[in-house]
C-alpha cells in the first residue's frame, strides 16, 4: 500500500551499542506521527499512532479510487473560495457573469460566506433557504439563488475541496415553483400597447411582435440586417446593458438567424427608417471594456444613447 507513517520522536536506526533508537531534536514537540508517500497526497500528522494507520488506510483507499479529499483544502471559507478560485475562472457572457454576480455577493456570501466550506451543513442550507423565502418575493429567483450556490459547492467538489455538494441532502428542499399559468397577450392587447407608444419607439413593439426578435435584438438591429427583397430579417447582434452601460453581443446561445419579415412589418421598417434615420453606433464588442464596433442602428434604444 502507498504511504507510510513516520515516528518524528524517534531515530529511524537503532544504536549499534544499545540496539534502542535514539531521541530525535523534535522529541517531545508536536504531533509525532505523520503519514507520508501517498502519491497526490499532502503529508497529515497526528498525534495517536492508531489515528495515524486509520487516517493512512483510508486516505490510500480513496486516493486509489480518485475520491481523497483533503480536509484541510475544505478550510477555505465560501467567500475566499469565490473570490480567490470561481469567481476568476468562471466563464460565460457578460451578461451571464454579472447575473451570477447579483445572486453570490447580496445573498450568499453574506449569510453563508464566513463558514469553511467542509463546514457547510444541511441545516445551515436549510437555515439559508428560510432566509431567501422571507427576503426574496420571487421563488424563480429563489431557486436562482440555490442553483448559483449549488454550482459553486459542485465546483469546489471538482477541486477536490468538499467530497460532495451538501446542497443534494435530501433535508435540502428547494423552494418549488408555482404551477401558474401564463397566457400570450391577445392580439387585440399587443395592438393597443404598440398603438400607447410613441411614435419613435413604436418599431421596437412592431419588430419584436411581427418577426419574434428579443429586446436585446431589436435594439441591436441594423438596416444591413433588413433584405425587403427577400423578405427576410438577419438576427446578427443585440445590445445588452451590466451598470448601465451598453455593449454589442451575439444574440442568445451565440446564434446567428434569419426570420421571416412581413410585408406589414417591412412596411413599418421603411416608415421608421425615414422618419428616424440611422445613425452610426460605435459600443465595445463581446464585453464591456472590449475592443468597439461600430453599426448603423435604427432601433430606438441605440438612437437615444448616441444622443447622450
């Protein structure tokens, strides 16, 4: 078996004369026994040899099966794991980052963030849950706030800090959502609001109910993007907003599409077009702070913020 355990106490070799082994310059100074030589494996000390041979049976098992954890590593606190290891390696669009960001630093690490993480225990979850249902109105956003904390215990997992993710115990109960039902406005409905607007925004309703573009992908829209000919609507870009500040993006999932363009919503474009005309936006590409990109935009939200 890997590994070995050390009497630091004590001389390895034995006198010659007295055939007892001698007393080393840490006899009497910390723990005595440490286990040492298993491969991935810091070295653990103790101070009872028995404590010692159990430690060093099942460390060699789990390292052997890929499943040791360390307990030491599992000291860190939630808010230094976060800041220090998930939060600088966590990926994703900017958008995406800043709404995990909303989630971890006003709910999470102020209630769980000075905990170690190997000390996170269901009935802290539990006490964590009963918080958010009293603070937070929405349960989606509850179960946001869960999903974000589930991900990161789940990381420090893979990290090899914590043997499992606490919040899969199964006294964890999750707030459940509610089965509401949510119907599609009437057409008659979206008429009225499009017909509530003013002139200038009006197009951003028109686009988005006629050919199914998002917010993001109306705002994002150019005259480039329109082929009347065709008959078509080229979905190549959105504006998105972190702080207040606005930037280019891909639209969702990182897709580029086409969609169908009505002859009613084409008309509307051409009215819109010439009543506003476009004006060149210049917004950083991909992230705030990124490289700019420039486009003629003819939706209302990117006309307003040149004008800024």
């Amino acid at each position: 078996m890997a590994g070995y355990i050390e009497d630091r106490w004590l001389k390895k070799k034995k006198d010659p004369v007295t055939g007892r082994r001698g007393k080393t310059a840490r006899h009497g100074k910390g723990k005595r026994y440490k286990v040492a030589g298993i491969p991935g494996v810091r070295d653990r000390s103790f101070d009872v040899l028995e404590d010692a041979k159990a430690w060093l049976r099942r460390a060699a098992t789990d390292e052997e099966r890929g499943e040791f954890v360390d307990p030491r590593d599992g000291s860190i606190t939630l808010a230094d794991y976060i800041a220090t290891h998930r939060a600088p390696g966590r990926g994703g669009a900017p958008k995406t980052q800043d709404s995990q960001e909303r989630r971890t630093r006003p709910h999470i690490v102020p209630h769980l963030g000075q905990l170690p993480l190997r000390s996170i225990a269901a009935t802290d979850l539990r006490a964590f849950i009963t918080k958010l249902e009293s603070t937070v109105s929405s349960v989606d956003y509850q179960r946001g706030i869960l999903s974000e904390l589930s991900s990161i215990l789940e990381a420090a997992v893979d990290d090899k800090r914590l043997a499992r993710n606490p919040m899969h115990a199964k006294s964890v109960r999750w707030p459940k959502s509610p089965r509401e039902r949510r119907d599609a406005w009437p057409m008659g409905t979206a008429l009225r609001v499009r017909d509530a607007i003013n002139e200038r925004n009006r197009i951003a309703v028109v686009v988005g109910l006629g050919c199914g573009l998002r917010q993001g992908e109306v705002f994002g829209l150019s005259p480039e993007d329109i082929d009347y000919e065709r008959g078509m609507l080229h979905v190549r870009r959105q504006v998105q907003a972190i702080h207040g500040r606005l930037y280019f993006a891909l639209p969702k999932g990182k897709k580029i599409r086409t969609v169908d363009l009505p002859p009613s919503v084409a008309e509307e474009l051409k009215r819109h077009i010439e009543a506003f005309p476009p004006v060149e936006v210049e917004l950083p590409w991909g992230k705030l702070g990124g490289g700019g990109r420039s486009s003629p935009c003819c939706s209302p939200r990117a006309s307003v913020t040149l004008s800024r």
